[in-house]
C-alpha cells in the first residue's frame, strides 16, 4: 500500500458515489485516471485488502431483531479445531478466538448469530453447542438491544 | 439453515411488488422492501463491477435501467435499509488494526458514557449488549498505538475499565444477509 492507495481508501471508506461513473468520479477527485483508479481498486480487491464490494445492510431494518454474539468457553487444545467448524456453520456471520478476561469473562470463542427472533437465534446457540460437545465448559448469548454506532473503518484524511 | 449466506430469493407479496417508487425517507420495516430491493440486497453483498460503468451491468443483471438502480440505492441508504454502499476494506491487510472492547457501564451513566465513546473517531461499531458487561464496542485505526489511545482516552476520561478482546485467531467466513 503506498498514498495512492490510502488516498484511494479515504475517499471510498464511507461509500462509493452514486453516479453512472463513480470511479471517474473519484479519479476526478483524487487527479488520477479512471484506469488507474479501477486497476488499483482491482488489485485490492485480489489481495484482500477490499474484503468485498456491494451493499452492506443494517440487519434491523431486514428483520434480524435477535443478534446475537454467542461465547463459549472452549478447551485450549480443541479451540481451534473446532473455531474452523463453527465458522463454516451457515448461521454463523463472524468467528474468533480471543483471549479471556478472567474472572469476570471465561469466554475464548465468539461466534455471532443473526435472527428473526431469539426463539431461532437459540437454535442457532444449540447447534453451535452440539458442534462444541463436551470441548466447552460455559457459554453465554449477549443480545445486542440497541445498535449505537456503526461506521466503516476510517483513515485520518 | 440458508438464511444468513444463500441467496436465495424471498418470495415477494404481491403487494410489495409495485408500489415503491417514493418510499417516505424515515422507515423502511422489512414488509415495505420490494422484490428489487431483495434482490439486489441478496446479489449485491460483492460483486458489484470495477469498471467504467458498473450501475448499468449491475442494473442489466436486475433487469432494470441505470438510473432507477442509482435512485432506489440512494433510497435504501436515506431509509437506514443500507448502512453503507461500496467497498469493505479489511483493516488488517491496510496495516491497520481492529480491536474489540467492552464495558460495564452503571446504568445512569449509560447514555453520557455511550455517546462519549461514539464521539471518538476510532470507534467504528459500538453496540448495547445485555450483560454485565453492556457496552460493546471496536477501535479501528491504522496503527495498535492510536487503538490504544482511544481506549486509554476513554478510561481516563469515564473512570471505567475497557475490557480489550483482540482477536487471537480469525475462522473466515463471508457474511451475507438474506432479506
């Protein structure tokens, strides 16, 4: 990543813009060429750095009232072995090992899941668990009840 | 258990079909969104082109003309349905850095301490959980220093712990909603 990119990245981060060329429209604004613009937008996208490029919803407005994250404690030895199932579980949107705050958090394994009523996003949890076995200890489901913040990530400009 | 990734279409209502041209900017619940709007929401989580005029490939693949795409996106992020459109960039392979935290903040302080930590540029997604720790929040920035400084800002300045749960260990896979 060198300036260009970065420059491509702040001026992208909050949103393409919603004309027929938008990336002639940020080439316009950055001064580069539209081919530039799009190779380099192409190129961050192979290598990751652009996980993907679309739409990105707000799960309430969808319906997906119940969100869960879901946290386990899991076993040192089986909790990356089994991390991998759970995230290729279809009910499962993120999946990540981290470290416990003990005593107050025993948990190591976060896996989130969204639903249309805490009645499914508790079938979701108990398929998780059944993957899980005897491997975990103690979980927990923390619903979010109010969404209070949501922005992409933002470079300083 | 398809709905988070398939993209698979939901069946319309026959009343959803036609009416959406001018949907008031204030709500848009669920019922209101049309068969397009699923559509294009079921499609378009990726994909969407690089290249010189990427509303008319995505507008031809819909069925649709460029201009009615450009105007019902706009719609859908005026009424909160999209919180975003364009790219999602991960932040570690910018050499940046995302960090979860969370907080257990006495409940008559919840508003004032909520809306301090939203106030900080670095904190991208900030959540009420229900919990004793009910605060959940993630510092994102380009450096693990400047992460840091946000929440060191915001333990001095609310007297609270911020509990850091960096992830340790990422176990991918691609979100995709169903609408």
């Amino acid at each position: 990543m060198d300036e260009i990119d970065r420059s491509l990245i702040a001026a992208t981060q909050a949103g393409l813009p919603l004309t027929p060329q938008p990336y002639h429209a940020i080439a316009e604004q950055l001064g580069l060429t539209a081919e530039e613009v799009m190779a380099r937008m192409q190129a961050m996208l192979e290598s990751s750095v652009i996980r993907r490029i679309g739409v990105v919803p707000n799960h309430y407005a969808l319906g997906y009232i119940a969100n869960g994250m879901t946290v386990w404690d899991v076993a040192d030895d089986k909790v990356d072995e089994l991390g991998e199932r759970i995230g290729q579980q279809p009910i499962v949107s993120h999946c990540y090992r981290r470290p416990r705050r003990l005593p107050h958090w025993p948990y190591n394994l976060f896996a989130m899941v969204h639903a249309k009523s805490r009645e499914q996003a508790q079938a979701d949890a108990d398929q998780i668990a059944a993957v899980l076995g005897d491997a975990c200890r103690k979980s927990d489901i923390l619903y979010s009840s109010r969404m209070l913040k949501k922005t992409g990530l933002r470079l300083a400009e | 258990m398809s709905r988070i990734r398939s993209a698979r279409m939901a069946k319309p209502s026959p009343a959803c079909l036609h009416a959406q041209a001018h949907q008031p900017a204030a709500a848009l619940p669920e019922q209101t969104l049309n068969e397009l709007d699923r559509r294009l929401i079921n499609t378009f989580q990726g994909g969407f082109p690089i290249c010189e005029r990427p509303f008319q490939v995505v507008a031809d693949r819909l069925g649709i003309d460029e201009a009615s795409l450009i105007a019902r996106i706009d719609a859908l992020l005026k009424a909160g349905v999209l919180t975003r459109f364009g790219p999602l960039f991960n932040a570690d392979r910018m050499g940046g850095i995302n960090v979860l935290a969370a907080m257990a903040v006495p409940t008559s302080d919840f508003e004032q301490v909520a809306d301090f930590v939203n106030l900080q540029p670095e904190i991208a997604h900030n959540y009420r959980r229900e919990h004793a720790l009910n605060l959940w929040f993630v510092g994102a920035a380009e450096s693990a220093q400047k992460v840091e400084d946000a929440f060191d800002y915001i333990e001095s300045m609310t007297g609270l712990p911020v509990y850091r749960f960096p992830k340790e260990r990422e176990f991918f896979i691609q979100l995709m909603l169903e609408a």
